[in-house]
C-alpha cells in the first residue's frame, strides 16, 4: 500500500474515531436534557399532590389532563394492593407500571429512577402518609427512540464526513507529492542505467524540496564519480599499456643479443663489446623503470610525513650546481630566490627536481641552453624550468595535465617520450598539493612550472 494510500485511510479513520465520539457525546446530552425535562414534569405533578394534600387524587387526574407529556399515576399501599388513577398511552400501547418493591418506590421518592417493563418508564414517587405513596411516572420510549435515531445520524454522517476526507486528503497528498514521484522516476531510470537522465530538483523551501535537491546533488555527486573513475580506469590502461611497452623494448633487445652470443657465431672483439654495452645498458633501462613503478606504488600507498620544513632554496642550487658541473657544453642560467621553505617531504621534493633536469638531459640537445628560476609570489613558491630543446606539439600541451600516461606513444624513453617520469613528477608535486603546468618556453622549447605553497 502506497504512502499517501495508507495517510487518507488513517485520516478518514481518524474521522470516524472523532466524529463518532462528538455525535455519540451530542446526542448524549440531549438525552439526557430530555430525561431533565421528563424529571421536570414529574416533579411538577407531585408538587400539584404536596400542594393540595386532601384532593391527591383529584389532583393528580386534572395534572395529568393538562401535562405536556402523557403520564400515569397509581396509588401503592404498604399493606394492599395498588390503585391505578390514570393510564397513559405510548402510541398504540397503554404504559402500565411493572411490579415494584417497596425499596424501589421508597427510592423513587428521593431519586427518580428508570425502570423497565413492557416500555421504559421514568418514576417518581411521594409519601401521603400511613402507608399511602403516589407514584408518577412517563415513557422514555420516544426519548430513547430520539437517542438512537441521533446516535445513528451522527454515525452516518462521521462516515460520510470521513469518506470525503479520505478522498480531499488523497488527492491532496498525490498531489503535494508528484515531485517525489517525479524524482522516484528519474531515480529508477537512472538506476536502470540511464546516465544521461536528469534528475531535476522539485524547488521550493518545504521538505520536499529539501529532499528532491539533496537527491539531485546526490545523483550529480555519483555520475561524476563513475565519469572519473572511468577515466580513472582508460588512464591506468593506458599507463599499464606503456609500463609493458617500456619493460618489452629492452627485454627484446636483451633476448636479441643474448641469442646472437649463444647462437655460437664468431664475433669480433668490437661485436662483443657492443653486445655486451647493450646488454648492460637496457638492464639498467629496465632497472630503472622498475625503481620508478615502485615508486609510484611507494607514493600512492605510503603517507609521508608532510610537515618537514624544506629549505627549496637549498635544493634547487644544489641539483643547478651538479646540473651545471655534468652538462660542460650547455648554459645553464640561474635564478634562485634564498630563503623559500615549503612543507613537505625533503626526499621526494628532491627527486621531483632531479626528474626535470633529467627530462631535459635526455630530451634535449647537449648545447640546448637551460634557464631555472625560484621565486615565491602570493604564498606560494613558484619553480620554472625553461629549455630551448623541441618542446611538445599542440596536442600533448593540451593533454599535459593527465599525469598516468605518457605524452609521446610512438617513441621510449630513448626516442624522446617521457616514459614514467612525469608520472612521478606529477604524483609528488600532488601529495604536495601543488600544481604542475607544461607550457611553451619563451626559450623555444618546454617550459615545466611547479607552485607549491611556502610554509
């Protein structure tokens, strides 16, 4: 059963309930105003008795002529029997009193009571003296008649009343709630795989609208996190893909001349030695791609303390000084504010560096000029690496912020791709909270800028 289903029930029993008891509690009243009027005329034709003792009887009859309800009258004797003086009528029915005790007459004359026999009778009753006792009494029959055709109608009508409520608060409540339903729908395509329904916000200030834009929020919130972490997924595919390809080249290379020495050919001592320089070369290649993956895994699942105060100033004049005493052939131009800290992690912060210049030492020319600077701006430390070598196209410019991948698939590391490197460089300046852009050089070729906020 449906929610507004099982309101509009519960509201229409409630009704009934309510309805009921006020009706019930109406027609209570006014039947119990009738019995006091009933009593009323019974205490009138006794004080028509009290007033004039010697014609009780006389009394009685001309009280009885002129009552504005039909009332019966006998006389009851301790030691005879009763004299009945008038005999009322109730309909076709003549009212006749039942058989009463002494105790019960004796209590009428205090209290009128009710009593039943062949119809209902209300009875009072007065002391003559020597035994003698008058006793009045009238039908309730129209007055119960009366209780209980009230009783129904007010029966009736709480149903009545109750059924169009049932039906105004339904509708009432299909109503208020279409947007709910509105939303349900949309939810469920959605669910059901339907990634392009909107799921557009009921509005308004109510609790409705509270929930159908928590739930709007709510959906956005999953569709982007499914949307990133599919391209989550296509970026560690494409990194795995290249990972094997850089793992794949020197292997090949490696089975390659390992065949040739043990294929039993006679080389010269120069054949030999270039074997044996490629051998040692792409194992240190593929050694080095190992160390970087685990790197990588060491930078994704390992925290770092963070909180080291790094004098970057430090850093980067000692990587430009050993830069500079390596590379003989290249400019390296320099400049380097003192005093800039970060917080972070010295290690780390290290070999970001030492992969940037490694970048341009394998990726440029030995007489490319290089120019480095380290400044600090608005709080936050800003490093520049700017190199005259080729630079990237257009396309990997654009795509340079997808730090899983790399730029250059046709080529390995030899050939001018970056290989993993970036993959790290981009992994640390991130723990760092820090950004990292590759633009155009105003040198001609790859500019690489880190900003990481100062201490």
């Amino acid at each position: 059963m449906k929610l507004r289903t099982r309101l509009a029930l519960l509201v229409g029993v409630v009704f009934i309930i309510g309805g009921g008891a006020i009706g019930g509690t109406s027609a209570l009243i006014a039947r119990q105003e009738a019995v006091g009027a009933l009593d009323g005329v019974l205490n009138d034709a006794i004080s028509v008795v009290k007033n004039d003792p010697a014609q009780d009887v006389s009394a009685v009859l001309a009280f009885a002529d002129s009552s504005p309800v039909p009332i019966s009258a006998m006389l009851f004797f301790d030691d005879s029997a009763a004299v009945v003086l008038v005999e009322s009528r109730d309909g076709t029915e003549t009212v006749r009193f039942p058989n009463l005790s002494i105790a019960e007459i004796t209590r009428a004359a205090e209290q009128h009571i009710s009593k039943s026999g062949l119809v209902k009778l209300r009875i009072a009753s007065y002391s003559t003296g020597d035994g003698e006792w008058l006793v009045v009494g009238s039908s309730m029959t129209s007055i119960n008649n009366q209780f209980g055709k009230s009783l129904l109608r007010s029966i009736q009508l709480s149903l009545l009343i109750a059924a169009f409520m049932v039906a105004l608060v339904y509708w009432l409540i299909r109503r208020a709630l279409l947007p709910i339903a509105r939303v349900t729908q949309d939810a469920q395509a959605i669910a059901d795989g339907d990634l392009d329904r909107e799921l557009v916000p009921a509005g308004g200030r109510n609790e409705i609208g509270e929930l159908s834009t928590s739930l709007h929020a709510m959906v956005n919130s999953l569709r982007e996190a499914m949307e990133s972490t599919a391209h989550s997924e296509l970026l560690m595919r494409e990194f795995l893909g290249d990972t094997s390809h850089e793992l794949r080249t020197p292997l090949t290379v490696i089975r390659g001349y390992i065949e040739i020495l043990n294929s039993g050919q006679e080389l010269s001592e120069e054949q030999h030695e270039r074997a044996m320089s490629r051998l040692v070369s792409e194992s240190q290649r593929m050694s080095q791609t190992i160390n970087d993956l685990l790197l990588l895994a060491e930078l994704g699942e390992v925290r770092h303390e963070m909180s080291e105060a790094v004098d970057l100033s430090l850093l980067v004049t000692n990587h430009v000084r050993d830069f500079s005493e390596q590379q003989k052939n290249r400019t390296v131009k320099s400049t380097i504010a003192s005093d800039v800290k970060v917080l972070g992690n010295s290690e780390q912060l290290s070999r970001m560096i030492s992969n940037v210049i490694s970048n341009i030492s394998r990726h440029t020319a030995e007489n490319a000029e290089v120019e480095i600077v380290l400044t600090h701006m608005d709080g936050n430390a800003v490093l520049i690496f700017d190199d005259a070598g080729p630079g990237l196209s257009s396309e990997l410019y654009a795509r340079s912020k997808e730090g899983f991948q790399r730029f250059d698939r046709a080529h390995s590391k030899s050939g001018g791709g970056f290989g993993l490197g970036l993959s790290i460089l981009s992994s640390i300046v991130q723990r760092h909270n820090g950004v990292l852009s590759l633009t155009r050089s105003s040198l001609g070729g790859l500019r690489s800028q880190i900003t990481l906020k100062m201490e």
